[in-house]
C-alpha cells in the first residue's frame, strides 16, 4: 500500500427481538501490511446465525492470511460449521476483501450482496471471474486500489430494507450505490458512512429489522501524518527540544494546554490569542497561535474527545456532536478521525502544581490516563501511533 492506507469501518442491526447478530466481520493485519476483511451472514438470525457467521469469518480471515487458497477455505468451512438442525445445512455467506501491499484488492464473495466500488464519485463495476467450489459459485475479482476508492460490502438486510413498505421488492443495490454516492463525496469516515447506510436501512425497516443487516466501508486514502503537543515537559531545559521536534514533523500541529500553548507562542515568537466565545458551555473555548492548526484546552477538551472515539468505535450515535460542530473537542475529533492516518504525540509529564489541590480530580496519572485511553482508541480505528515523553 505505501503511500495508500485503508480506512475501515462497520455497523450492523440485529434482526428485531434477537439479542445477537447474525452477522459478523473480522478484520486481520498481516505483518507486511497487507489486511484481510472479511463479513460473513449466518444462517438465519440469533444465536445460530451468530455462531455460523463468527466461525466463517475467523476462518476465513485467518487461512487467507496465511496465503492458504480460497478452496481450502471453503472445504474448511464445509467441514467445521455445525449443521442447523431444522434446516439440515450449515450455511453462511461471505465477503472477503483482501488488501494486498502492493496496491491492489481481491475479492472474493459468495453469495451476499456484490460489492459496491465508489470511483471518482460514482459506482463502477469491475471484472469478477465465477469459480465453483465444492458445488458453490463464488466469484473473485483482482482490482488495481487507486486514492478515494471507497468499498462498500453488505449483508442481505441492506437490499431487503424496506420490502412491502417504501420499496415493494427492496432497496436494491443500485439504488444503495446512488445513495452513498452522495455521502462519499463529502468526505465522511469509513465508519461514518457504514453507519448512515445502516441508520438508512433502520429507517426503511420501520425502527423493526426483518433480519440482520451489516455493513462494512473501506476507504483507500493517502497518509496523513498529524501532530499534537499535550502537556509542558517535565524539565524545563528540554523544552527547545520538544518544541524543535514536535514543529519540525510533517502534517498538521494541535496544541491541547492553556500552560503548553503559551510554551508554544513564545517558542514560535507569535502572540496567543483566545477565543472568548463558548460554543457549548462545558467544552473550554479554543485560541490561535500565526501556524499552528487548532489550540485548546487540555484535560477537559481531551476527555470529550475521548467520550466521541469510544462511542466512534462502537455505536457512533455521538457523530453529529463532533461532525457538525466547532468547538475544541468537535475539532480535534474531525482531524483525528476523519483526517488523520498516522499520529505522532508529544507527551510533557510536568506536574501543573494548580491540579495538585486535593479538591480537583486532575493530576498527572490522569492526564497519562487520557493519553493511554484515547491512543488506545485511536489504534481501534487502525490509525498508526507514535508517542514520545519529554
């Protein structure tokens, strides 16, 4: 991939009165960073379902990491899945998008809804070949990745949203593709776009799913490195260091810190300005330093951003906050998740005297805690991490 990454997100809905999905997508990085994806749908909903689909996703996803055949895949599965007892067949779709280090995708699916690839804004086909395995039509398909690519791959409860209701033979495939064309263009995440689709299908299903539905977007992107300056170093003599390393990386430059933006300023030789307006009241207002892309607060602003990255990582009910909005957590949240690929933190492990008073919940555990969390999360949305303490 190089200079291309894969931004990679999914959504699903359980099939109304099941606490299970049946659906399942696993996703495995192999170490010369190649990445396998894979979305599997059980047969069926609730438990079974969501056993049939599990064991064929981690199977799956493992043998082809392993650069073991799709055949042998398939003849594992065959033999590995428990049989459903009424229906006297153990069965589970699946689609497999396998991104490859040198820029391209295979991808082999059978019998789910085909993928959808968004190019230049517009959906486009592409060859696939038809194999039969072990009585299965699969088809597989080799694709050269180019920057803005977007993958869009779905289980059957995507097209079956809203039969008999607003659609009377479903929501087709075309019509999904003419609908997230429009949402590609804006430039949302991966994980963003998964849950508008699955948001939409909700919607179709009259808020009472007929059936599991997932989806799982991939995006094709170009690195982008991104730098934040989080806290004063602990000896004042390496300030210039921290100050040379952290200004001197590629990309954009967040500054979080009343005391830290002020060791910025006057290491720049530009004045700081604050922001006196409040967006939202319990998020701190930001201010400019002349070259540095977003200033603010601290503590209180990262633990904000760290509430968004949880929910982005699982529910994503909390995107309209930070996608819509111009406060400093709002902010920071779109370079991070939206914008970012590769992150590097400038970690100062001073101790601020003024949150040492004993009524105050801030202290230098806690702030090490707000960079351990949020690194954490930002590593589940397969960003790259790097952080470094002064």
């Amino acid at each position: 991939m190089n200079e291309l990454c894969a931004d990679i997100g999914y959504k699903s809905i359980n099939h109304y009165g099941e606490q299970l999905c049946g659906d399942h997508v696993d996703i495995v990085k192999q170490d010369d960073g190649s990445c396998v994806v894979v979305l599997a749908d059980g047969l069926g909903s609730g438990v079974k379902a969501s056993i049939l689909s599990t064991l064929t996703s981690k199977i799956i996803s493992t043998m082809i990491a392993e650069n073991l055949p799709i055949e042998d895949c398939v003849s594992t599965i065959a033999a590995t899945l428990p049989v459903d007892s009424k229906r006297g067949v153990a069965y589970s779709t699946f689609t497999i998008i396998h991104l490859k280090k040198n820029g391209s995708a295979e991808l082999i699916q059978f019998d789910n809804p085909h993928v959808i690839l968004i190019r230049n804004g517009d959906s486009t086909e592409y060859p696939k070949t038809e194999l039969n395995i072990d009585g299965k039509k699969i088809y597989r398909s080799d694709i050269v990745l180019k920057e803005n690519d977007v993958f869009i791959a779905m289980s059957d409860g995507c097209p079956h949203a809203g039969i008999g209701t607003a659609y009377n033979f479903g929501w087709r495939r075309e019509d999904i593709a003419q609908y997230m064309e429009g949402l590609v263009s804006v430039g949302y995440t991966a994980k963003t776009l998964s849950t508008m689709l699955i948001n939409e299908c909700y919607t179709l299903y009259g808020e009472k799913p007929g059936d599991d539905a997932t989806s799982c977007v991939i995006k094709i992107r170009k690195r982008e490195p991104m730098n934040i300056l989080f806290g004063p170093p602990a000896n004042r003599d390496d300030c210039d260091r921290m100050m040379s390393l952290f200004f001197s990386k590629e990309g954009k430059h967040i500054i979080c810190g009343g005391t830290t933006s002020s060791i910025a300023a006057k290491w720049l030789k530009k004045p700081l300005k604050t922001n006196l307006s409040f967006e939202r009241s319990d998020i701190p207002p930001t201010a400019e330093i002349e070259g540095i892309d977003l200033v603010t607060e601290g503590v209180i602003t990262l633990n904000r951003v760290i509430e968004y990255a949880k929910d982005h990582i699982a529910e994503n009910k909390l995107y309209e906050e930070w996608e819509y909005y111009n406060n400093g957590a709002a902010l920071i949240s779109r370079m991070l998740f939206e914008e970012a690929t590769d992150i590097n933190f400038y970690v100062g492990k001073a101790i601020n005297p003024a949150h040492q008073h004993m009524d105050l919940p801030i202290n230098y555990s806690i702030k090490m805690k707000i960079v351990q969390e949020l690194t954490e999360c930002l590593k589940k949305m397969g960003k790259s991490i790097k952080v470094s303490y002064f």
